[in-house]
C-alpha cells in the first residue's frame, strides 16, 4: 500500500469505478466520493475503497473529501452546474494542498461550440489550467457504452436509429479510459497542462458500427440515420433534461462535421493498454444487447 491517497468522483459512473478498480488493484490508497450510500458504494467499500459521501456543489462536503488526498479525478454528469463543481473542487483542492487534479471533459469543449455543456467544459478547463495544480483534461470522442444506451432490440434484429449521416469516430470504452485516469493520477508531472483526445482504435462511421456489432451479436444490426429534430423531440419525450437535449443536439451537428473523428495511441502511450475495438466491447457486455437502452428513438411506425 503506497502513502498517496487519490480522490474520484463520481465513482460509481463508468469511467470512476473503472478507476477505482484499477488504483487499489496497484496497491493505492483510494477514497470514492458518491453522492449517496446504496449497493454501489458498499461494494466500493468491500473492495478496499474509503467512502466520502459529497455533492460536488457542496464546497464544505467536497473540502472534506479532499482532506489528506495526493491527486484527484474530476468528473461532472452533463448538467449546467458543472462551472460551480470545478470551481468547488479546485478551491477544495488548492486549501487542501492536493498535487494533482485529471479532468473530464469532451472532444467537443471549446470556446465557440454551440453545445453548452461543451463550452462550459472548456471554461472548466481554463478555469483549471489557472490554479497552481498539476491538471491534465481528457476529451473522449462518444463512449463505446453510448450503443447499449440507444440501442434498439426490435423482432430479433438491432438498430441503432441516431442523427449522426455518415460521421465517423473510433468509440472508446470507459475501462480504457480508466487506465489512462489511473496512469495520470499516478505519475502527473510529464502531463501538466495536457488536452488528450481519446479514441478507440478504429474509426467507423455508425454502418460500419452496425455492421462490426452484428458479426459479434450474430443477428442483423442495422444503423437508419435520423434527423437532429426527430431525435431532439424522441429524448424529450423520454424526459432527458433540456440542458441534455441541447447538448447532444449540437452534439450531432459536431459529429457530422467530423469534430468527434479521428483515431491516435493516447491509450496505449499514456494508459499502456490497447484500447477495445467495437467487435471486443460488445464480446465483453453482450448481456447489455438482450433488450433495448433506455434512450432508443422508435421508428415512427412503431
């Protein structure tokens, strides 16, 4: 066990808990902040996690958190608090004399987007960039996860009906970018003011997604373009938060614009692990495919 001691947040999410995992299987000392206790961070806790209960909204319960810690993973759901969250952990973190802080932010953060949530993610960035911490910001193209979240299971057949036309990108998937989080925290000098893009390690267009995920699944998947209007008023009526559909509205118009393109070996130079292809990350949760995610867009006939 090494003296450092790494705060993650939001680690009971996708790319938190990989975390997790991976720093206490290497010997670390980790203390998982969740909002609530419940069965998710009860098994945190068993696996050898400390547990600090706290709202990243919350500067006295973040402050707490970040008591006696070495470096610490920032990661916000998609909400339009995230600018007062950074500004809490970054004040928490700097009184507490943490090292190190690694950000979550996306492919799409910059100061002109039309996505809010992107454009506040590159203030949270700058907003980083200006403390006296060691700061790396990572910036994924769409999470590998994203299929088992729209797709659709439909007579024994799959389909995946987004607005993206024939935008490409190469999905990454949350346990590779764990190792990257990881490998950041734990040796942050060489990336002090970074911007890594992530990607998987293969760039696809939503045809050639469809196509890799019917050779592994063994039935017909079939990708049927949309418009950002039809899937504006599908995420609506499912109740997403409008902050939510406004962001991945302009999402969409990025990602046909090719902003969520492109392939390179940030995972495996900075994380040391070959990232997934789509054919291994389906292999690997292909119980996610047995029904349909929570948020697919239903053919208007249906």
């Amino acid at each position: 066990m090494t003296d450092s001691l790494y705060l993650i947040s939001g680690a009971t999410g996708k790319t938190g808990g990989g975390t997790v995992k991976l720093l206490l299987e290497r010997g670390h000392r980790v203390r998982a902040m969740v909002r609530r206790e419940d069965e998710r961070s009860r098994a945190l806790a068993a696996a050898g996690a400390e547990i600090a209960v706290a709202d990243l909204h919350d500067l006295n319960g973040v402050s707490a958190a970040m008591r006696g810690v070495t470096g610490a993973y920032l990661c916000h759901p998609i909400a339009p608090s995230l600018i007062e969250a950074t500004v809490n952990f970054a004040q928490a973190a700097t009184d507490a004399g943490v090292r190190s802080v690694v950000d979550m932010s996306q492919i799409s953060a910059r100061r002109d987007a039309g996505s809010d949530a992107a454009r506040q993610h590159w203030l949270s960035e700058r907003l980083l960039d200006r403390t006296g911490l060691l700061t790396a910001h990572l910036r994924p193209t769409f999470f590998a996860e994203w299929l088992t979240t729209w797709w659709e299971l439909r007579d024994g057949e799959g389909y995946l009906r987004l607005p993206f036309g024939e935008g490409r990108h190469a999905p990454i998937a949350a346990a590779d970018q764990s190792h990257v989080i990881a490998a950041l925290l734990t040796d942050p000098e060489p990336h002090d003011r970074a911007v890594y893009t992530l990607h998987g390690p293969v760039e696809l267009d939503h045809h050639e997604i469809a196509a890799a995920m019917a050779a592994t699944l063994g039935f017909p998947v079939h990708y049927e373009p949309i418009s950002v209007d039809e899937f504006a008023a599908a995420m609506t009526a499912r109740g997403l938060s409008p902050h939510l559909v406004q962001h991945l509205s302009h999402v969409a118009v990025d990602y046909r614009n090719g902003v969520f393109a492109g392939t390179n070996d940030n995972v495996e130079r900075v994380g040391h692990r070959v990232p997934q292809s789509v054919g291994e990350f389906v292999t690997a949760h292909k119980d996610r495919f047995d029904l349909s995610g929570p948020n697919f867009v239903p053919a208007e006939s249906c």
